[in-house]
C-alpha cells in the first residue's frame, strides 16, 4: 500500500467486526464496528487492545435482552471493567492506550449520552 493511496484505503476498509453471541469473546485484531444482537439478556469479553490508537465501536443493535460486556483491563481511568447496553441503538466508541506498560481500552464516547454504555 501506498502512502499516497492510505487515505482512500483506510476510507474503504471492511470495519465490520463479527459479534461473538453470548459467553463469546469479540476478535480486536483491527479497527472496527460491532453490531450486538441479543436474544435474552447476555454476556460477551472484550480483551485488550492490540496497539495504542486502535478503535472500537460496540453498538447494541437488536435488543432482547442487556449485553453486558466484561473489558479485560477496564474500560476508563477509574477502572471500571463492565458496559451495560440496555436499549437498541446505544453505543460506545472505545480508543487503545498505553498505560504504563500494559494496553487496554479507554472509553472515548457513548451515544446517547443520557443512558449509554453504563460502565461499572
């Protein structure tokens, strides 16, 4: 790939990232965007970032049921390690960082704002 050509590609790139079901674990070897589906209420694991700057959309799509997300090293600076989605259309823009040695996910954005991504 080009460096000329980089804009154009990461703008057509497949962001799509396959939703894991229930008790599965989301693939984050690359950016990209998480449509949930929940049939009843149910869980998912989120591991850690592959690289600092990576990014990840988890959104609920179609809601039967809470998806409770366990982040392995927390999703925020005051440690928090669970998102709640509750209702279809919430959803959560999460950043990789670096934290002294270890990487791990930092919420960036929830939308919308009121009752998205409850994170304990």
């Amino acid at each position: 790939m080009s460096e000329h050509s980089l804009p154009f590609e990461a703008a057509s790139a497949p962001w799509g990232i396959v939703d894991p079901g229930d008790g599965g674990t989301f693939r984050v070897d690359k950016n990209g965007i998480c449509n949930i589906v929940t049939a009843a209420a149910e869980t998912r694991t989120l591991g850690r970032p592959t690289n600092p700057g990576q990014w990840l959309v988890l959104c609920l799509d179609t809601d039967g049921g809470d998806a409770v997300i366990t982040v392995t090293g927390g999703v925020n600076q005051t440690g928090n390690t669970v998102i709640t989605f509750a209702n279809a259309g919430e959803c959560i823009l999460l950043i990789g960082v670096k934290v002294g040695a270890n990487l791990r996910w930092q919420a960036f954005a929830a939308l919308p704002t009121a009752d998205s991504g409850v994170l304990s």
